[in-house]
C-alpha cells in the first residue's frame, strides 16, 4: 500500500471548523478584494463600458465552465476518494489526465469561437462587435479562469483548503486589484485596458498556483491514472449540471442585456456582485464540505455527514439574515458607498437578489451532495427545470418591470431550484441539509458540535 505524505493526508470531520476558519479568512479578502476591483472599474469607467464589461466577464465565466467540461468538480471528488483510500497515485494520475482533457477542450473551444458565424453571432450577443485584440483577451481570460478553477480544485481534493482558497480567487483579485489600482495613478481607464490588466492578473495567478500544485506532486508516488469510461461517465453530467448552474446564474444578465441597455446591465452587475456578501458565509463552510462529503459518504458515515450538513447550514443562515437585513435598512447607501451616486437605483434589485439568495443559504449544501454522492444526473434534472422556469420568467417580468422584474424572475428560479435539491436529497440518500432551527437559535452550541 502507498504511503500518504502527512501534509496532504485524508481529513478529520472534525477538522471542518479549522478549514472553515481558513477558508473564513481568504474568502474575506477574496470578496473585499473582489468588491473593490468592481469599484474601481464603476469608478473608472463609464456605465455603458462598465455593463460590458460585466457581460464580456459573463461570457468567460460561461466559457471557463465549457471548456471545463465538470473537471473542476470531478477531480475533487476523485482525488479526495483516492487519499481516503490511500491511493494517492490514482490522486497524481487524475490531475495528470484532467489538464489533458483541458488543453484539449481549450483548443476546441478557440477553435469554434474564431468561426465566422461563431462570432457574428456573438456580436449579436454581446450588442457589439468585438475587434480581434478582444477576441483574443476573452480567449486568454477564458482559459485563465478554467485552469484557475480546476488547479484549486487540485488542493481542496488533497484537502489544502488554505491553497485551495487563496488560488481559487484571492489571488487573482488581489493581482487585479494592484494592477488597476496602479493603472488608475496614471492614465484614464478604457474598457480594453482594463479587460488587458484583468486578463494578465489572471494568468499570473494561474501560473503561480500552476508552481505552488507542482511542488506539492512531485511528493506523490507514480501516477495511476483512472480510466476513461469511468473519468467521463462522472465529468460528463457534472459538466452538464456545472454549466447549466453558471449559466443559470448568469442568464439574468444577458436577458436585461436583450431588454435594455448597458446602463441597466451596470446597475444589475453592481447589485448581484453586493449580494456575494450574503452568500459568503455558505462559500466559505462549502469550500470545506466539498471533500468532506465524498470522503464521509465513501466511508459510510451517514449520520456524521447529516449533522456536518445541517449545522453548517444553520450557521451560514444567521449572517445571510442578517445582511440581508442590513440591505434593507442601507442597501442604497452601500451602493453608493461601493459603487457611486448613480448605482443607489439597483437598491430594489439589490434586495430581490438577496431573498433569492437567502433561501439558497437556508437549504445548505444540497447541490453539492448529490454532485458529490453520484447523483449527478439528479442535479442535472433540476438545474434543467430551474432554468426552464428562470428564462421565461425572467424575459416576462422583466419586459413589466425592467431590471426588478429579471431580478424577481431569478430570485423565484432560485428558491424552486434550492428546494428541489433539498427535497431530491432526502429521497436519494435519507438525508436532511436544510438548516436546522435549534442550530440557529443556539449558534455556540452548533459551532462546539463542528469544532
């Protein structure tokens, strides 16, 4: 049997505050970093620019995911399976076939992308035609963010949640950060030399993560890599699923973008990028979780993952509620606090998105334990139905009601969507993740019970 260096060995479950606490930390600074790059972008550039540059970054979150095709998720899943089992060169085989897979998807993807009816159909798209020095960044930024997500992956998979955390976006927001800060001292921003700084903050952290991943295989035994049926059978309806999710989330902004302008668009980014605040808490245990839920179902430890589920709820629900209190009472003032005068008109958005968000937080880790259990396909059903509903919903109220309509059509799709997944996890696996009320009322207890 293979030996597991102790520095990546299997986790505890009672190691998920730790990681909490890790992931609490980074993921503060991901998000306030994250918040003040938006700022300085609605600072520096007009509110038509600003709402295209929302939909461009849309549009290579919606490609990092296709050109992804799941890995992202089914790496973690498979590496943390395989440190459970103590086969860590199965763990060192899956990276190894995961980038291959995803330099081959990144050379397809560029490929169709730079066909001509590809990009006039773009253009139509983004309202917009795209010159070739945009098409490349997007192509350059598109990559970025895919290999960005699944070399953190990597880490939380080997159960390096502090790695996982800082790689997975801390520091990319941080370089972004430095550069249009820097950029800001000495010139007037445009929409193609922000995309640019962006573009190379990204890559810059994708390479140093790229070195940090490196130095942590070379300590792994010989690569056994999984086979490809069974590689694809688990990628291929979590990469459905994963798709379906982001584009589920980013499907709001490109029907205002049909209804409206890019002022609209502007408003609307501003208000859902203000509304990561309240999801925070649940990112944060769920960057935790993740591993934890394939390792505890792998070892039969049912009752164990229920309660990890169901009192991490409870604690991410108490500051979601109460943020989403806080944008009631001063939501106009943190808008124009963040993003300046003109952005106090999203505060209606603002809280549509928050409720939505709030019963999101209420259900747990739903979504990620049946991704997680194999039950994918489950998952990839729901999002289905979600996004059957979201579309039209959004297209109807918003045409009554403008940006609040998109934003009342979302929020609706996105209770439906956490409710099902709640429900659909009680009748697969008999467990319960929707927070728990007693963990609520008593938060000290149900933090003692994790720690």
């Amino acid at each position: 049997m293979n030996s597991v260096p102790g520095s990546i060995a299997a986790n505890k479950p009672s190691n998920l505050a730790r990681n909490s606490a890790i992931s609490l930390a980074v993921r503060i600074l991901a998000a306030l970093s994250g918040l003040l790059v938006t700022t300085l972008i609605t600072r520096t550039l007009e509110p038509q620019a600003v709402g295209i540059y929302f939909i461009l970054f849309s549009f290579c979150s919606i490609g990092a995911i296709i050109i992804g095709c799941g890995l992202n998720l089914s790496v973690v899943r498979l590496i943390s399976e395989s440190m459970a089992l103590r086969r860590p060169g199965r763990a060192l085989g899956t990276v190894r076939i995961t980038l291959k897979l995803l330099a081959l998807a990144t050379l397809t993807f560029t490929g169709v992308l730079l066909l001509p009816p590809v990009k006039t159909l773009l253009a139509a798209l983004l309202k917009f035609t795209p010159d070739t020095l945009l098409l490349i960044l997007v192509v350059v930024w598109t990559f970025g963010l895919a290999l960005q997500s699944v070399l953190a992956e990597v880490f939380r998979g080997l159960q390096d949640i502090f790695r996982a955390s800082v790689y997975g976006g801390l520091c990319t927001s941080l370089l972004c950060l430095a550069a249009l800060a820097t950029a800001a001292l000495y010139t007037t921003a445009t929409l193609h030399q922000t995309v640019t700084l962006v573009t190379s903050a990204t890559a810059l952290a994708v390479l140093l993560c790229a070195i940090s991943l490196q130095r942590v295989l070379r300590h792994l035994p010989s690569p056994e890599p999984p086979r490809w049926p069974e590689l694809l059978a688990l990628t291929a309806p979590l990469w459905g699923t994963n798709l379906l999710l982001v584009v589920l989330t980013q499907a709001d902004l490109w029907i205002l973008n049909r209804l409206s302008d890019s002022a609209d668009v502007a408003l609307y980014g501003a208000a859902s990028r203000l509304t990561q605040l309240l999801t925070l808490p649940l990112l944060v245990l769920n960057s935790a979780l993740i591993p934890m839920i394939s390792e505890q179902h792998a070892l039969g430890q049912h009752s164990r993952l229920q309660n990890l589920l169901r009192d991490s709820a409870a604690l991410a629900t108490l500051p979601a509620l109460g943020v989403l209190a806080l944008f009631g009472v001063a939501g106009s003032l943190l808008l124009e606090l963040f993003f300046g005068a003109s952005y106090r008109d999203a505060h209606m958005i603002l809280l549509i998105l928050g409720a939505g968000q709030c019963v999101n937080v209420l259900c747990g880790s739903a979504g990620y334990t049946l991704m997680m259990t194999g039950h994918q396909r489950d998952m990839l059903w729901i999002t289905v139905l979600s996004g059957a509903l979201m579309i039209p919903l959004a297209f109807v109220l918003g045409g009554e009601l403008g940006a609040p309509g998109v934003a009342l059509g979302t929020a609706l799709s996105l209770g439906f969507q956490s409710l099902a997944m709640c429900i659909c996890v009680r009748v697969r696996l008999r467990l319960v993740t929707f927070a728990s009320l007693p963990g609520m009322l008593h938060p000290r207890r149900t933090l003692k019970r994790l720690l």
